[in-house]
C-alpha cells in the first residue's frame, strides 16, 4: 500500500475550488473526464495523493495542476489556490460570435441594418 497520505479526488476538486460543489466534482469524475497521472479515473473516491498531476477539462479549456498539500477544508481562494501549482496551457483565443458594434451602448434599428448589410456583402 502507499504510506503518502492520500485524499478522495472529489473532495480536493472541491477544497481547491475548481468546482462549486462536491456532488458536482463527483459528476465530472464518474464521466470520466479526469485523469491523474495520465490514467482516467472514473471513481470520485480514488485516491490523490501530493505530487500526483489531474488533467480535466474546465469552462472550455483543459486544466493541468500538480498537487502540492491535501488540504483539510474549503477555505478562501488564497489557501485553496495554495493546494496546486498550475501547469495548463495558456487559454485559447475564442472567436469572436458576430459583428462587432463598437460605438456604445445598444445599437439602434439603423445600426443594426447597417451590420446587416455589411455582413451579407
């Protein structure tokens, strides 16, 4: 057996703040979308241990954080993110959804048929 002293993945998901709620950390992890060290874990309880690597998606974007300490609750952002050291790749660029109204405020009618009219050609 490992003598480190270990913790259940869903419980320090939820203590380092990545998700709101445990139940919901528990969700992700039965659908298999965390990996620790590089196996897919699909057990909210399985273990962690310091120094282990989770690899997860999170808002669109993949996580990859080293765990430093276990950490004994949820506290504030500070001491959660005091739990991990980040390692995930910098974040896509999102294209952007439409076009772009950049004189402030809501556009009017006019400008909006102006859009139009410049997105069709």
């Amino acid at each position: 057996m490992d003598a480190r002293p270990c913790i259940r993945l869903d419980k320090w998901l939820f203590h380092a703040r990545f998700f709101k709620t445990r139940s919901l950390s528990a969700r992700i992890v039965t659908a298999g979308g965390v990996r620790i060290n590089g196996t897919r874990v699909s057990k909210p309880s399985a273990s962690l241990c310091e120094g282990d690597t989770l690899t997860f998606a999170k808002d669109q974007d993949i996580r990859v954080v080293r765990v430093i300490a276990l950490g004994e609750r949820r506290g504030p952002a500070p001491e959660a993110q005091a739990l991990y050291e980040d390692q995930s790749p910098p974040p896509r660029e999102r294209p952007s959804g439409g076009p772009r109204f950049d004189k402030g405020g809501r556009p009017t009618k006019k400008d909006r048929r102006d859009m139009t009219r410049d997105r069709e050609g």
